[in-house]
C-alpha cells in the first residue's frame, strides 16, 4: 500500500513538473496596461516639474538641470548597479559556509545497520585558494567597471552643463532683442506708411521709396532671424529644467556682457589638462588596466585547483559509534585542457589591452584636435564679437546724435528711423556674437574635460548644487589677465588703438582677449608706479592701456593717461623711463575729433594718428628691452611704428 502510494506521488510531481514547463505563454500588453502606465509616467514627470516664481540665475539653471535630469539619473543608476555588482563579487572571495539539515525515512528496512528513520545536520567550510586568486582578478575589474560608470557620469554632467550654458545664454540673447524690437516697432511702422502715402503723392522719388522700406525690412528680417534662432533654445532651456512647454518664465540677466568669458590658461595647458581630465581618455585607462586583470585571471584558470575543507558534522543513527565528528580534507585537482584554453584566454586579454592602448591614442589625438578647434573658434568668436560690438557702437552713437538733433529728427524722419533700425539689426548681429563667443567658451571647458562638480556631491539638493555650480566656474569668467592671446604684432597694436581710440572711449578699458569693458575711473591713477617686464611681444598687462578722451581734467598733470593722442607737459615723475609707440599716417586712421590738442607734444611722428604708452620702467634696461623686442618684429617696419623711449624729467 505505501509502495503503491510513493508511485502516485512521483507521478503526481512529475506531471505537476512538466505541465509548469509547458504553461508559460507570450501574453502582450493591454491598452489598459499601456493606459496604466502612462498615467504613472505623467504623474511621476508632473511631480518633477519646476514652475519658477521668479527669474532663473545660471546658477540656479545648471543646478536643476543637474538634479533632475533624468539622463543623468539614467547614468546615475548604472553607476549604482555597477557597485552593487561590485559587492557581489567581493563576496565571491570568501570562503564557503555550507550548513545542512536533513531527516531521511525509508518504508524498509534496507541494512541491519541503519536505522530506518534518521537525522543529520553538518556545518562545513570550503575554501578553494584557485577561486581565491580567480576572485580577486574578477573583483578589480569589475571595480575598473565602477570607475568607468563613473567617468561616463562625469561626462553626461559636463554634456548637461555645456547645452544648459549655451542654452540660457541664447535664451537670455533673445530676451534682449524682443524689448529692442518692440521698442522701435512703433516707429516702423509709422515710418513704412508714411513712405507709401508720400509715394503715391508724388512728394517722394518711387525708388528711393522702395529702396528705403526694402533697407528697413531687410534690418528687422535679419534681426528677426536672430531672434528666433535665439528664442530656440528657449525650448530647449525648458527640456532641461523639466519646465513644461509654453510656461513663462524669466532670466535672471540684465546684460551679457557681464559673462563675456577668458581663458585663464595657455593652449599647451589646456591640452595638458584635456588629456589628463577628459573622461574618455579615462575610460580607456580603466580598460587598459581592465585587460591586464583579463590576464591574470587567464593564468589562474590555467593553475590547479587546491580545496581545503573542515566541518563538524553530526547523525542520529543509533548504529553510529560517535553521533558528532569533525571531518577535513585537502583535495587537489586540474582540467588538462584549462592550459589549452588558458593561453588563447591570455591571448585574448593581450590583445584587448593593445586594443585599448590603441584607441586611447586615437581618443587622445580626438581630444588634441577638439581643443584646438576649440580653442580656434573661441578666438575667432572673439574676434568677430569685437568688430560686432563696434559697429554696434558706431550705430548706437549715430542713434543718439540724430536723436539728440531735433531739427534733423524733424526733417528727415524717415532717415532716423532707417539708422534706427540699423542699430537693431547691429545690436542683434552683437548679441549673436555674444552668444557664439560664451558658446565657444563652453566648448573650451568641455573639451579639456572641466570638472564642474565635485565628486563627493549629493544630487537632490538644489540649493547645494547652486552653491557648488558657482565655485567651480567662477575662475573662467573672471575678467583679468588671458594668458591665451598669442604675441601681439604691431598690427595687433594698431588694431586696439583703432578700437580704443573711438569717440566713446572716455573710461578706463580692460582687454580680455578681445573682450572690453569700461570700467569707471576711481581718482588718480598710481598703478603706473612700478611695471612689470612685459614678455616678448605681449601687452598684457590691463592696467598698462587706458584711453583718454574730451578735455583732461585735473588728474592729467598728476597721473599721467596711458593712451592719449597728445600727451601733457610737463611729465609727471611716477616713473623714470617710459615706451612709447607712434603709429605712421601712412595708415589711414584717424584721431578722436573730439580730442583737444594737448600742449607739449613729446613723441614726435609726423602728423601721428596715435601715441599709445606701452609700458613705464624705473630701470633704462627694461624699457629698451621691451623697445627692441617690439622694433625687431618682422612688420613692424611695414606697418609704420615708431616706438621710443621716452626719459621723464622730475619736476
């Protein structure tokens, strides 16, 4: 009867087995599944969304973009599975600690010495010392597998920074543009009718009508165009910030000049810092070191295997001598095709680190070429922001003096208007500039691989992220000395005198790289006392090019300006030896009108367009150490410079 029963459950079991295998089917999602779960998905990005109540910093701007992101979350989480991975086979090191319990029962008396129903239980440790050292290999790789999730989210944040800058910026630039153009709007308008209501009485030539609403229109398209390529990145701006489309919101900028960016390093040491900080090129480091490990765990496959076990072991069996015993045992073993299989594996591994030493050498020339270029386009965009801002500059003082002149307003309306719109179209070609320049800046930092963050930092803290965000950045938009700018030819000179010596050159100039800001003068200049020695062919110092325009004032027979198209008599003596630079008329550039005659002339250059100060010494040997490095320039002869040093006499 028991026998028969013991057959009916192994039947039972082995049919319960089978049909379990055989019951599982592909079964497709719903369109209530799908409907489920797009409302979770709704409600989980609804509660992520931001609504700003007031304008947003830059700051502010990367920070949320920073802890919400959910690329970045994505690349977060892949890092954490890669630790816990880590984890797991850390634990793989340790030896085994195997604990058994069983009761065993047969219907029979199968030996006469064996009870028929017993129990055991054993408590054992194995230890296999050739998965010790299999363990360990698998285990560093897999912690290079860690850094490596690292540096990939090391390098979505610098990705999310760099397209959230770029994107504010643009936003911000078409801020701008929108209050300009509504300004003039009015005017235009005005300004078109009355132009068709002359024409058609015969007050105005036919052509100079069309030609003049044809000039108009083309200045606002063209202004127009910029605006909306700027206003683009509005949208993307609010993609970043989980700001839901066709929300308002405001930034918190007032100009962009105030983030007119240097570069406070020189190109070989934003190559040197790229190659040591780019993520990519870590990457390939990681798996380098990676194959190196592959290797060794090839070689300890290719060892016998040695299990050391010890246990404590314990049965009920009545016939048992001892019902507790402890048990060890040494056991030694080898696959004599792991030697076959091991040299391929080895092989293998060798391989896979040539292949990483190669393509880091291909990454590494990549990250060489994209900081050049890098590098290129931050110059040129600089220099195209610096013609942009002067023509800017010429039509807004064109703007105003025709505003200025009522009479002219009142009698060629139409002509204030078309220089009106001029300007728009100028100052939005500036703002673009402004914008590719701050762009090309990012570009900069992203190619050298600058970290922005700490390592160290939590995510889900807006205000710490804001804070931290500030740090980092800060030293790379720092106006002051650019070490970047190339030597500077006399040509160079003669450009920043043509720049400097402008009508609205009335305050002190900084130069960044092409980047000038007025600043306001604060009382007598004295900095002049003690300068620097300048290197070859390098005007760097800021405080050593100020410009001076309109009728001097007091502080002109006591700090001495360092930019003048006349300069006072006598010399004060704040320093002994001055250098000085005449630039030939045989360039066309002319003075400041605006400029009064200034008696004593002392750097005479026949009928000179510009006087510029390039440097004052106490020392003879520094100024005509500077004065030989500058006449020795190959165009300096072609350019018509004149530079001499200039003995200041003590009153």
């Amino acid at each position: 009867m028991s026998q028969r029963l013991g057959y009916r459950l192994m039947g039972s079991l082995a049919i319960l087995g089978i049909v379990s295998g055989c019951s599982i089917m592909p079964k497709p999602l719903t369109s209530e599944d799908r409907n489920a779960r797009t409302a979770g998905d709704l409600k989980l990005i609804a509660q992520l969304e931001f609504v700003p109540a007031e304008p947003i910093t830059l700051n502010q701007a990367i920070a949320r973009a920073v802890a919400f992101n959910l690329q970045r979350r994505v690349k977060q989480i892949e890092r954490e599975i890669e630790d816990a991975e880590l984890q797991t086979k850390s634990f793989e090191m340790l030896p085994s600690l195997d604990l058994d319990a069983a009761r065993n029962a047969t219907n029979e008396e199968l030996s006469a010495s064996d009870d028929r129903i017993t129990g055991t239980a054993s408590a054992g440790i194995t230890w296999n010392i050739l998965d010790l050292g299999v363990s360990y290999a698998r285990a560093k790789q897999q912690a290079d597998e860690v850094l490596i999730a690292r540096e990939k989210e090391r390098k979505a944040l610098q990705d999310i920074i760099r397209e959230v800058r770029t994107a504010y910026w643009r936003a911000a630039g078409a801020e701008r543009l929108m209050g300009k153009v509504q300004a003039i709007a009015r005017n235009i308008k005005v300004a078109m009718r009355e132009s068709r209501a002359m024409e058609k009485s015969g007050a105005n030539d036919v052509v100079k009508s069309v030609a003049y609403r044809r000039e108009i229109v083309e200045s606002v398209r063209q202004a127009l165009t910029v605006q909306r390529e700027l206003r683009e990145a509005r949208g993307a701006l609010a993609e970043h910030l989980n700001i839901r489309p066709g929300t308002p919101f405001k930034l918190a900028t007032t100009t962009l000049a105030s983030a007119m960016p240097v570069l406070p390093m020189s190109l070989a040491e934003m190559e040197k810092h790229a190659l040591e900080n780019r993520p990519e090129l870590r990457v390939e480091d990681y798996n380098e070191r990676m194959s190196e490990w592959q290797a060794r765990e090839a070689l300890f496959d290719m060892l016998p295997g040695a299990k050391v076990t010890a246990g404590q072991n314990y049965s009920s069996d009545t016939f048992n001598l001892t019902p507790n015993w402890i048990s060890t045992g040494f056991q030694l073993g080898m696959n004599i095709f792991d030697l076959f299989s091991g040299t391929s594996k080895m092989d293998e591994a060798e391989k896979r680190g040539e292949l990483a030493r190669q393509q880091r050498l291909a990454v590494t020339l990549a990250v060489m070429t994209q900081t050049h270029m890098a590098y290129i386009q931050f110059r040129n965009a600089s220099q195209q922001m610096r013609l942009a801002r002067e023509v800017a500059r010429a039509d807004r003082r064109l703007s105003r003096l025709v505003a200025s002149d009522t009479d002219f307003v009142n009698t060629d309306y139409f002509e204030a208007v078309r220089l009106a719109t001029r300007q728009l179209q100028s100052e939005a070609d500036e703002h673009q500039t402004q914008v590719e320049l701050i762009t090309a800046h990012s570009d900069v930092m992203h190619a050298i691989g600058l970290n922005v963050l700490p390592d160290n930092l939590r995510f889900d803290n807006v205000e710490e992220l804001t804070a931290a965000v500030s740090k980092v950045p800060a030293r790379w938009e720092v106006r002051g000395r650019d070490v970047t700018a190339p030597a500077e030819t006399p040509l160079d000179l003669l450009i920043n005198a043509m720049l400097l010596g402008g009508e609205e050159a009335t305050s002190p100039v900084q130069q960044n790289d092409g980047i000038r800001e007025a600043r306001a003068v604060e009382g007598p200049d004295t900095s002049q006392e003690e300068a620097t020695d300048i290197p070859p062919m390098e005007l760097r110092d800021l405080n050593d090019i100020v410009t001076a325009s309109g009728t001097p004032g007091p502080e002109a027979t006591t700090a001495p300006p360092r930019m003048l198209t006349r300069l006072p008599s006598p010399i004060p003596a704040a320093a002994s030896v001055v250098v000085k630079m005449a630039v030939s008329p045989s360039i066309p550039v002319k003075a400041p009108s605006s400029v009064p005659a200034m008696p004593g002339q002392v750097l005479s250059a026949p009928n000179p367009a510009f006087v510029v100060q390039l440097g004052a010494f106490r020392a003879q040997s520094k100024a005509e150490g500077l004065k030989n490095r500058l006449t020795s320039a190959p165009d300096a002869a072609l350019y018509g410079v004149d530079i001499r040093i200039v003995q200041r006499v003590a009153r």
